[in-house]
C-alpha cells in the first residue's frame, strides 16, 4: 500500500511539474543523434565554424544567405527569408523544391526524424541567437 502511494505520488509530480515538455524528452537524444548522422558532415553548431554548409548555431530567426563566410548557392543566398520551424520542415523534406537552385542535396523525408532534428536545432537557437 505504501509504495503504491509513493509510485502515484511519483507519477503524478512528473506529470504535473511545470517546466518540463515531456513530448520534446525524447527529441533531444533523437535530434541530436540524427543531426550528427546526417547533417553534421556539412554543418557545425559551434558559431563561426562554417564547413561544407553554413554553422547552424542561431539557425531558427536567421535571415537566410545570412552567415559571413559561409558558401550558399546563388539561390539561397538571394532568397531572403528567415528560418522557422515550418520553413526548415519544408526545406528539410525536400531543398531543391523549396529553394529551386540550391546546393543542398539531403533531404529528410521521415516527419518524425525532421521534427527531432528542428527539434535539436531550436535548442541552439532564440530568435536567432545561440542559446548554448
């Protein structure tokens, strides 16, 4: 009896602590796993550090085409829009539909995998600025 109590009390503190996203838990080990398998070959999180692709520190609220030194396609570069959530859903489920001329060829076609890894990416990121 009493442990049945303190499981149910357990329970109930984790279900009712504010502050803490249950949904977005398991996205984090998930985004951050599916970021380095693949995007990382491309693109850092540390700012300034451009490879392939442009850092994506700040990534969410960032203009696009916007990183110094960074090498973008003449088609990113000229597009001008900023980075949100459903921008990069989209762009991330298929670049060359959304930015028509971009050197981007990844595309992540799972739902679940783009939302972890958009996930992960807003974790560096607060209105464009790094948060980490």
């Amino acid at each position: 009896m009493k442990n049945t109590h303190l499981t149910s009390a357990f329970v109930l503190s984790v279900l009712l602590c504010p502050g803490v996203s249950r949904a977005q838990e398991p996205a984090a080990p998930e985004g951050e796993r599916l970021f380095r398998t693949r995007c990382a070959s491309c693109h850092s999180l540390n700012m300034g550090e451009n490879r392939m692709g442009p850092h994506l520190s700040g990534l969410v609220g960032r203009t696009a085409g916007s990183v110094e030194g960074a090498r973008y396609s003449k088609a990113l570069g000229a597009s001008g829009f900023v980075w949100d959530e459903e921008r990069l859903a989209a762009y991330l489920n298929n670049p060359r539909q959304v930015v028509p001329g971009t050197t981007m060829s990844v595309s992540i076609r799972d739902e679940t995998q783009r939302s972890a890894i958009i996930s992960y990416l807003r974790s560096f990121s607060t209105d464009g600025e790094a948060v980490r």
